[in-house]
C-alpha cells in the first residue's frame, strides 16, 4: 500500500497546471510536490480528459498497463486522496471530485495550458492571417517540450496522449507559418519549420511551407533541396511521388515566381472551421485552388456520402481567403436531416450572410455575387433545380458547390471528383485519431480497418474515434467486427456520428427505381469492379439498358467509374465499398418475409 505524498494546501493562491512540457503544478509561482510516479501518472491522466469523468479502470490502465495487483482500487484511492489534499477546493468545492462516471477534476481555462491552447487555436480558426498569427503564436508558447515529459510516457495510455497532443502541436504550427508567411514573415518561421520537418519528415505541410520560407527568405537553392530530399524519401519508403500540390510549388521556386501576394482581411466570414488533421485529397485540392485563384465561376466536388466533400470545400474556402476580400461564406441546401431546404429559406441565410437589407430573391444574390470578391461554398446539393438559380451569370463572385451526383444538367461547371482516401493516407489519418503506438503495434490490423472503411474518409474518422473512446478494444478485434459484412455499417458509429445514417440520407433521396438499381448491381457482383456483361446480368436486361441504368447511377453518385475515359463496353464500374454494404441490406431488408 502506497503512502500518501501530498502536503495540504495551505495558501489559497491560483494554482497552474501544465503539461505541455514536463507535468506540474504551481502556487504562487512554487512547484507543488506531485509525489511518486504512479500519483503523477493518476494526476496526468486527470488532466488529460480535465472536467470529463475518469473512470477507475481507465485510471488502473494508465497506472498498472501489465497486470494490476489486487490492492489496485485502494492504492488509486490512497494517490487521489492525496492528490486531492494537495489541490485544495475550486469555486468553493472539491477539485477532485467522484461521480458515477469516475473521477473529475476541474480546472479552469486560465488555470491550465492545454485547455488555453486549444482556446487560442479554435480562436484563430477562419481568422484572416494577420489576426490568425498572433493568435497561433501565443498558443505555440504555451509548450514548454514533450507532453507530460520524458518519465511519464511508460504508460501507454498517456505515450497514446502525448502522441495526439504532439501532432495537435505540429497543426498549430503548420498553420502558424502559413499565416505568418501570408504577412510576408518568412525569416521568422524557416528554423523552427526546419527542426519540426526533421522530427516529421513525411509531413508534407512542413515541407511546403519550408520551402516557401526558403524561397521567400532568397534561398532557392535550399527550397529546391526540401523538395528533392522529400521525393527521394517518399520514393525509398513508400514508393510514392510528391503531390501535384508540392510540385507545382517547386516549380513555382524554380521559375523564381514564388513571391507573397497582398493580403487584405476578409469582410464576411461565415465558414465552419478547418478541419486541423485533415487529411489526403492533396491533387484534388490543387485544382480547386487553382480553378477559383482563376476563372472558375463555379466549381462542383461530387462524390458518395462520407468521401470528404464538404471537408476539402471548407479547406480550400480558408486558404482563399485573400483571394475574396469581400467574404467567404458557407450554406448547406439540406436540414440536418438530408431533407432539401426550400430556396426561400436558403436565400434568407444568405441574406444574413451577407449583410443584405432586406430579403434577397435569386435575381438580387446574383447581382450581389457579380458585384463582390466572394467565395460561396453550397453545401450538399440536391440537385440541379435546387442550386441552378443561385449560381453566377458572371463578374466577381465565385461559387464552390459539393453534391453527390454530377449535377449533369448544369452548365459551364468544373467538375472535381473527390476519390477515396489511399491506403497510406486513411493510415495516417487512424494514427492520428488512436496513436502512432497503437498503429505500431498492430499495423496489419489497423491496414485491415482502413480498408474495410473503403478509402472514406467519414468511416476512418468515425472508426478512430470510435477506438479512441473504446481503448481495451484491440485493433484486431474492431478490423475482425468490420470484416462482417452484416454488423459492418453498425460498428462505424461514434457518439451521434453514424455513417449508415449518412447512407441513408443519400439512399432516401434517390428515385424508387435507382435503389433498386443499385441493390441489384450490390448483390449480383463481386468486391471491387465490374465490366458492363456483369451489370447485364446483375441487372436482368441487355448490355444497351444497362449502360443507361449504370450511367444514370453515376449521375446520382452511387457508381463510380475507376477505369477512366474508354468505350463504355469496355469501361469498369465500380460500387463504393460503403455503399455496397448498405445497398445489399436495403436488398435484403425489401426482399424479407
């Protein structure tokens, strides 16, 4: 049995709490006594989950991660005791508290630095770069070196939260020398993105803004070399080339055009935030840039539910933020039930957007769009006649629209398929989530849960948060529930985020006869693609019928056509791996007796 180490508050001064760098506590400017290791570990892991219940087998697992001996429970009550006796009261009541749901301590967003951090990091999100930089500045000091320190990280539990806090880290800093070189301050970012690119040298972002820090600093010669060492090393340890993004950068150093541009803060912002780890999709991205930084009037991002549409559009939408002075705004022209929002309603949001006196009519937003340097992402289009009349006839104003389908109907419009996730990207994506460790340990299965999420990049994040919450579920375990293809779709929930939800909402949207369609095509072939004789068959009819039906689905966003560009007989069709699943339920739930 443990011996309590902890000597009772006796100033009532503000207490400080830290992890962002080695565990501490301050009084007064004094570092309290935090006592033996396990009490620390038990205190570390309070202040990684601060005002949330932690339960006691959770607590037993960070402390004890082989096998716990059988005074575990008391020892826990004798490290809280005393922790509880060292911390004193908060707002007049116990910090340390025991609920039904565990143990909780409260702490306070001025008390502790990782509550501020993440306080100062959501408070830049959408600012324009020059409010954005002090702000990321700011949380960047908070760190003082490795979470929780060197000797705690023999618990796996908190080396798992070191991780996560680690690459949190790396985003905020990412987006710091973003913005800091949107201001025309390259000199002050190039040493610090130097280091952090030796520690991540697959982090392509690091890559990209070093050699943006280069380049703008007068140092080509040493942009040029980033670029190179990056695509050697991609090439030797993955067998992969540089994103059409990275190099087009490099050519941009090499033809010696990569200079600032002017930047001027945005007048009407209304954009959700950026997703920090997000992840992949790095061609598609460059295109969408490149077409709105140009003479794109409309861009469309299609792909099925959960490929990551809406998380590219708001991604590029806030690296544009320069290029539309007048605003950057976002709408959704479905409720939150997947249920098309009648037009007057959708005008109206945009009214409010906008600042517009009055209610605006489709003829009104078009002459406001046309008259302004504005970016309007419209989110989760229906259909043609739904989006067709907010859409530019011309001038200053571009639109930014994400569907399912192709919207075949609208014209001139750049069509930008969003493909799935690759393999190497939906894993970082899963590392990210549970934890490079966790990953490490069990690489063949966290490769089985990324493949069996089909490449989407909804069914990974769901997937990491998933086992982020259930942490004794081993990655083998959750890959074997996902290989069922009965529960699959059951296991990918999370919370309120359940992907056979967000397939529903697609599948009840479509036409009576294109269910059908796609349920038929879903059980009558194989995993993986089909030629045209296959879909025949599937489907009942001739090749000439069945041309028309799989090509109707594509319109709707239900195929996809992976072969690219040939003679539809010798064309290959493809089901999403996610909407096959759900397409041989719904077969199967219409066919039941």
């Amino acid at each position: 049995m443990p011996r309590p180490s902890a000597q009772p508050a006796a100033s009532p001064g503000p207490l400080r709490f830290s992890v962002l760098g080695p565990l501490a506590v301050h009084r007064d400017g004094r570092a309290l006594p935090l006592g033996p290791l396990k009490q620390r570990v038990v205190l570390a892991t309070l202040l990684g989950s601060a005002n949330s219940p932690v339960s006691v087998d959770a607590l037993t697992d960070a402390v004890w991660p082989e096998e716990p001996p059988r005074t575990a429970r008391k020892n826990l009550q004798v490290y809280v005791s005393a922790l509880r006796a060292l911390l004193g009261e908060a707002d007049g009541g116990p910090r340390l508290t025991h609920t039904c749901g565990g143990y909780v301590l409260r702490v306070t967003e001025d008390e502790f630095d990782l509550l501020r951090f993440r306080s100062l990091v959501r408070a830049a999100e959408g600012q324009p770069p020059g409010s954005a930089a002090p702000l990321l500045r700011e949380a960047l000091d908070l760190w003082q070196g490795p979470p929780f320190g060197d000797d705690l990280r023999h618990s796996p539990r908190l080396a798992e939260e070191a991780e996560r806090l680690e690459l949190r880290h790396v985003t905020a800093y990412e987006n710091w020398a973003e913005a800091e070189l949107a201001v025309g301050g390259a000199s002050a970012v190039v040493e610090g993105l130097r280091d952090l690119v030796e520690r991540h040298p697959l982090r392509e972002r690091l890559r990209s803004a070093l050699m943006c820090a280069l380049s703008r600093s007068g140092r080509q010669a040493e942009a040029l070399a980033v670029y190179d060492d990056y695509r050697q090393l991609l090439a030797r340890e993955l067998g992969l080339e540089p994103s059409r993004a990275l190099a087009a950068r490099y050519r941009a150093v090499l033809a010696g055009e990569d200079r600032p541009r002017a930047r001027t803060p945005s007048g009407r912002d209304a954009l959700p935030p950026d997703l920090a780890d997000f992840t992949g999709h790095t061609d598609e991205l460059a295109d969408v840039l490149h077409l709105l930084d140009g003479s794109g009037g409309v861009v469309l991002l299609s792909g099925p539910a959960g490929a990551g549409k809406t998380a590219l559009a708001v991604r590029a939408a806030h690296l544009l933020g320069d290029r539309f002075p007048d605003g950057r705004l976002c709408v959704s022209l479905r409720d939150a039930d997947g249920v098309p929002r009648p037009l007057p309603d959708v005008l109206a949001e945009l009214a409010q957007h906008v600042g517009h006196a009055g209610p605006l009519t489709p003829e009104s937003w078009r002459e406001w769009l046309a008259a302004h340097r504005v970016l309007a992402v419209l989110d989760d289009v229906p259909g043609e006649s739904a989006v067709r009349p907010l859409l530019p006839y011309g001038g200053q104003g571009r639109v930014l629209l994400t569907a399912r389908g192709q919207l075949g109907g609208l014209a001139p419009v750049h069509r930008v398929p969003v493909p799935p996730l690759r393999t190497a990207e939906a894993l970082h994506l899963l590392t990210g989530l549970v934890g490079g460790s966790r990953v490490r340990a069990d690489r063949e299965a966290a490769l089985r849960i990324v493949h069996a999420c089909g490449g989407s990049p909804l069914a990974v994040r769901v997937s990491g948060m998933r086992l982020a919450v259930l942490r004794h579920v081993p990655l083998r375990e959750f890959a074997d529930r996902l290989a069922d293809p009965v529960g699959a779709l059951d296991e990918l929930t999370s919370g309120d985020v359940s992907v056979r939800r967000r397939l529903a909402r697609g599948w009840q949207a479509l036409p009576a006869e294109c269910g059908r369609h796609a349920s038929r095509l879903a059980e009558g072939t194989g995993d993986g693609p089909f030629g045209l004789a296959e879909a025949a068959e599937a489907l009942g009819c001739d090749e000439r019928h069945a041309v028309r039906v799989v090509e109707t689905l594509i319109d709707a966003g239900m195929v996809t056509s992976p072969g690219g560009e040939v003679t539809a007989h010798a064309a290959q069709y493809e089901l999403p791996h996610l909407i096959r699943l759900y397409a041989r339920g719904a077969l199967a739930g219409s066919t039941a007796p």
